[in-house]
C-alpha cells in the first residue's frame, strides 16, 4: 500500500475485474484480503479453469500478479463429487 505502482496496479485491476470476468462467464462469489499477512482470498465461479486461467492471463490481471503469489484450487459440490464416484 505504501508503494505508489503497486497501488495504481492494484486499483486498476479492481476497478476492471468485473468487466473481466463477465467476458469469460465468471462470478465473483466473494473476495476478502487479511491485511496483515498481505493473503487475498477469493472464490469464482467460473465455466471452465480454462475461463479462469485465460481470466488470469488478462494484462491487469498479469500486471497485479507479477507482485502476488496466487494459487488455484478447483473444488465441486459434494454432489457433484459422489457423480464421479458412482
């Protein structure tokens, strides 16, 4: 917060995020930041992880995570994992 690039990066990649992620067919569930350990959390719901990673490939997007460690984790429903079971 105290670096004036990675401000004016991070405010412009929030301020296109929903442009960005209807383009791709993308909900934003929720997105929360824990400001002491410099974590952003967010859950998508998204078509595809293809949608999410061509998402991420957005120059925005790359421009706020050349300075954040990211990390993806597709999760289903319950449901959705016991068809997979069967």
């Amino acid at each position: 917060m105290h670096n004036e690039k990675v401000r004016k990066i991070s405010i412009d990649a929030a301020n296109k995020m929903d442009k960005l992620v209807k383009k791709y067919g993308i909900k934003v569930v929720g997105s929360w930041t824990s400001m002491p350990d410099h974590t952003n959390i967010s859950v998508y719901d998204a078509p595809s992880m293809e949608a999410l990673l061509k998402c991420s490939m957005e120059p925005e997007i790359m421009a706020w995570m050349s300075y954040n460690m990211t990390e993806t984790k597709p999760i289903m429903t319950l449901e959705e994992t016991m068809k997979l079971m069967k």
